[in-house]
C-alpha cells in the first residue's frame, strides 16, 4: 500500500454531466483534492462551484487558470469567492497558457510571462490579504483596490505550473507548490531534488493515467494522449526533445504536419509511454503510481483518459486506487 495524497484531474475529455458524475463518485472515496483544468472548453470557477457542492472533502483546484485571459484583480476575486463556497478547500493553480491560445485565441499578446507571473502572484496575494492595493509594476498598476467581501482566509494556497527552468525557479521563489506535466521520470527526479533543497514546497503532478484490464488497450489511450500534446504543444516538444526523445517527438510531429492526429501516436514509444504516464490493468496501475511517488512528488494528480464507458473507465480507476489514498 502507497498510502499518499492523491488528486484527480477532471477535465477536457469529459462532458460537463460526466464530470459531475465522476465527482459524485470521489464523494465516495477519499482523495486528496480534485483539479478542474480550463482549456479552450468549459470555464473553470463555474465548474469548481458546481463540483464543490458534490465532492464536500476534498480540495478543489484550478489547473490551470492562464494569467492572460483574466487580470489579477478578477483572479482574486474568484479565487475568495472559490474559497468561501468551498469553505477554505480552494487552491489557486495558474499558469501561462501557450502563444497560440493567448495570441489566437484569446486575442492578446503572449509577452514577458514571467514577469507577469511574479506580478501576477504578488497582487493577488495583497488581495487576498485584506489590503488597500496600490502597485506599480513594469504591466499592472493597481490603484486604491480593496476587496469588498472579507476573505474566509488571508492566505489561498498557489500553486504553478512550470516547465522551463526560469518558471521552476520562480515556482519556488513564490508559490506554494508547483504542478509538473509531462516530465519523463529521471528528470523529475533530478529536478525536485535539486529545487527541494533550495525550499520545500508542495510537489504535485499530473499523470497522464489510463487503466484496462486491456493492457494494450490502455497503452494505446496514452500514447494517443501524448501525441495530441506532443503535436499541439510546442512547449512540451521542445521539453521532451531535451530530455530524451528528441526522436520520437520529431516524427510525431512531422506526421501530425502531414495527416494530422489520426496516426501519430504510432509513433510514440512503449519507453515514452512508461517515462510520461501510467497505464495498465488495474494492478499495473499501482505499481506504476509507485514509480513516479518515489521522484519526490508529494501529490500525484491522477489525469483522468476514460477508455469505452466513462462511468465504468472511472470506476476502475478509482477502485484500483482507493487502498492507495490515505
């Protein structure tokens, strides 16, 4: 038995009804937090309101708010109204999205992330705290800001998303805990070891995870959720190309140029697939988890791939886990 904390992301590959009912099930269990991510589909708040209502007892996370769509200002206010709906269970995820998504879609300018993060998080945090804000900073000046609603804590757990090393080492500059994704096992490792000795913060990351009694059914789910980020996101190619699969990523992504995502994740390696994610049986599962605990991961955020019927994918899922969570 693992006995550690352990999350569920619930997310982009649900509906919203299959959210609720996945999280219907959690209530039965006893997870450490649920993570609601904000893609380019469903808001996240509203979601983490509605979820919060269903699930009474874990902590309920945003992963990840981008700090382009929404100023720092609106950021606060929900993360206080968050907390006070959830009575104090809220963590604040936010991260900074992707040039094409802040570019294209949302129409602004993908500029200075970690100038605007630091920023970000430092204005946020003298919200929340009940102050008068007025900042002078190199993009936000605030003036004469106070929070009408009095917060139900002075201080709302942030968490960061990082991936370069400037984000990491601002992640532990500031927050209070870094969300990881789609790091291969050695560097993960490495990389929290490295950055826990400089301060210990809150370690989580979110696990690609897909079970089957099909084994290779469950191995197919992942490699085609890898390839989709591995075709869309430049950052995460960029990333694993520097860490081990140079490769791998490059073929995918020459044939996503070429046929899209219908056939690519061929192209993803069994070795990927066990350095990025944990897929199985439900007995493979665990074993797996417990590859990826000993990195030094305080929290590992188990990113829900439904395999056939979400509800009776879910069950399994959460079923192989429960004697696993404390």
């Amino acid at each position: 038995m693992i006995c550690v904390r352990i999350g569920f992301s619930l997310g982009s590959l649900l509906s919203i009804n299959e959210i609720l009912e996945c999280s219907k099930t959690l209530s039965a269990y006893s997870p450490d937090s649920i993570w609601i991510p904000e893609t380019w589909g469903m808001e996240c708040s509203s979601m983490i309101s509605t979820v919060s209502q269903l699930a009474k007892k874990p902590k309920i996370g945003s992963s990840i708010m981008n700090i382009y769509s929404r100023t720092p200002a609106l950021v606060a206010m929900s993360a206080v109204t968050l907390d006070t709906i959830t009575a104090g269970r809220f963590i604040l995820g936010l991260g900074t999205s992707s040039q094409p998504i802040v570019n294209e879609w949302h129409g602004l300018y993908f500029t200075n992330p970690i100038e605007r993060m630091k920023e970000y998080v430092k204005i946020i945090r003298l919200i929340i705290s009940g102050s008068k804000v007025n900042y002078d900073g190199k993009i936000f000046q605030l003036r004469n800001f106070t929070l009408l609603m009095h917060p139900v804590r002075n201080h709302i757990p942030i968490y960061l998303a990082a991936i370069n090393q400037k984000m990491v080492e601002l992640t532990w500059d500031m927050a209070d805990g870094a969300i990881f994704y789609l790091r291969p096992l050695n560097e993960l490792q490495a990389t929290i070891k490295k950055m826990q000795q400089k301060k210990k913060i809150d370690v989580a990351c979110q696990l690609i995870t897909c079970v089957s009694e099909d084994a290779e059914e469950a191995m197919l789910r992942a490699k085609k959720t890898i390839a989709f980020y591995v075709s869309v996101g430049k950052i995460y190619r960029e990333f694993l190309a520097k860490n081990g699969f140079k490769n791998e990523t490059d073929n995918i992504f020459e044939e996503y140029e070429k046929t899209g995502l219908q056939n690519n994740h061929a192209l993803v390696s069994d070795s990927m697939v066990d350095a990025l994610a944990i897929s199985g049986t439900p007995k493979d599962i665990v074993i797996k988890l417990k590859k990826f605990t000993n990195t030094g991961i305080n929290l590992p955020i188990i990113q829900f791939n439904p395999i056939g019927d979400v509800s009776k994918s879910f069950e399994l899922l959460v079923s192989a886990l429960a004697s696993e969570m404390s």
